[in-house]
C-alpha cells in the first residue's frame, strides 16, 4: 500500500461537533448496509459528539484497493487514522467498529496509541486457534468470489442468514435484514477476492499486544453468530486491562447497544 494518502479514495459521512467517534463498518458491509439493518439507530447519536463514518477501502461507495495487502488489518488502521487526521477530529479519538471495524479499531490503538482514548469493539470476529481453523474456508470463499461476484454471494448468503446473524435477530427484523447484503451486491470479484484472501492471512492482535492497551473499552457481543463468537469477546474481556463486556441474549438487549456506544463515549469524553 502506497503511503500517499487520497481521501476522496473514501466515501465518508461526518455528524455532530465534539469529542470524535470514528466507526468502522465489518467485511463486505458499509455505511448503507448498517443503516439497513437498523441496529446501529446512529440517527440517534448525541449531536454534542462527532460521528465520524466511512466505507472501507474497497466497500460501499469507496474505491478499490490495488491488492490483497490493502485488506490487512493494520493497513486498515492505517487508513483509519488518516481518515480522521483529515477530518481534524478531536484528539485523542475514539475508535470504534463492528467485526473486521473491531480490529481495525485494535491495530489503530497498537499503532497510535497515544491518540486514542476509547474503545468500542462490536461483535469481535473469530480469532487466535479458532481463525486458524478457518483459513481453508477463507480461501474457498475467495475463489467462489472470483466465480460468482457480489451478487452471487449476495444471493448464497440470503439463503444462509443464519450463518451471519443470531436467528433471533434474523426474526426481529425480518423486513430490513436482507439490506445488509446491498453493499455486498456491488462489490467486484478481485476486490472479493483479494478480501477473503486477506481474511485467510488477517487476525486479532496478540493477547501480550492487547495486555499493552489501557484506554477504557466497550466490548458488546451477542450469543448465536459462529462468525463473531463470544470466545472471541470473553478473551478481549480478559486481556484487556479496562473493559467492560455486554453480552447480548436477546433483541431487547441489542436495543440497548445504541444508548451503551453513546454512554460510554460521553463518560469517556469528561
């Protein structure tokens, strides 16, 4: 990855004035995808703060990445930062994200982390032992990418939603659920490609690199979703010096995660 740094590269939504959250969508979604879904009720975010969202390299409305490494956790970090330098958001920041945001969020903090003042890690995705023992699968889903493109993979999941989410939220929110799949749709058989490749080769920091991370950290992980086990959220619990862990049973639990985000930030902001 060039270190030349082009934000028009990114598609980007900025609301609200104050301490900065910036926010990172999960792999093969975007800013579109969460909105759809509905969980995230960011039109709710206090406008005291600043909400910083964008499309990952490669995702939504952003453009491509030139190759695999543009994928790699710490490369997305990277960009993450740059995204908020460019922004001038409030520093030290607030980071943030769901999944493959979660980690990017944790490469950011292990690479500036004097910059960074908070944490909040949605749905952690399988790491360590586990991701290993996923890697075989990472790369036939690349080489599936290359065949079907976005929308084929569009379609394969629709039928396997609950390999993606709890069925319990599937059943909650039945009407809005296939719209995470929208970013999916348009998204071209290299970028795929390279993506899934990047997954087989990416993973969650060390647990001695994250025993080094002191900011106060928000963890919220929800029961049901072999993608995003709650192993992985129990061992960030563990492993980082200050966070807190929700774990989520139920929608009326998840409903909570707006206020918990919004709470958090403002105690972490004073």
């Amino acid at each position: 990855m060039t270190e030349q740094f082009n934000i028009n590269q990114f598609n980007c939504s900025i609301s609200g004035k104050g301490q900065s959250l910036v926010w990172a969508h999960g792999l093969c979604g975007c800013m579109q995808s969460e909105d759809a879904i509905g969980v995230y009720a960011w039109h709710r975010f206090p406008k005291k703060l600043q909400l910083i969202r964008y499309d990952a390299i490669g995702h939504g409305l952003s453009t491509q990445g030139e190759s695999v490494d543009d994928y790699l956790w710490p490369n997305l970090a990277k960009d993450m930062l740059r995204v908020a330098e460019h922004y001038r958001a409030t520093t030290p920041l607030i980071l943030g994200g769901q999944s493959m945001g979660c980690a990017t969020s944790l490469f950011a903090v292990l690479a500036q982390p004097e910059n960074v003042k908070g944490l909040v890690l949605m749905t952690p995705p399988v790491a360590w032992q586990a991701r290993a023992a996923k890697v075989d699968y990472y790369h036939k889903i690349a080489k599936a990418a290359r065949i079907l493109g976005g929308k084929g993979l569009a379609q394969m999941n629709a039928k396997h939603l609950d390999k993606m989410l709890p069925s319990w939220i599937i059943d909650a929110h039945k009407h809005s659920v296939l719209g995470m799949l929208d970013g999916l749709k348009s998204m071209k058989r290299q970028t795929l490609n390279q993506l899934f490749t990047a997954a087989a080769l990416n993973d969650l920091p060390t647990k001695q690199q994250l025993s080094t991370i002191q900011v106060p950290t928000l963890i919220l992980a929800w029961q049901g979703d072999e993608a995003h086990p709650i192993d992985s959220a129990i061992s960030l619990n563990k492993s980082l010096p200050n966070a807190t862990l929700h774990i989520a049973n139920s929608m009326d639990d998840v409903n909570d995660w707006p206020a918990l985000i919004s709470d958090f930030c403002i105690a972490v902001d004073h």
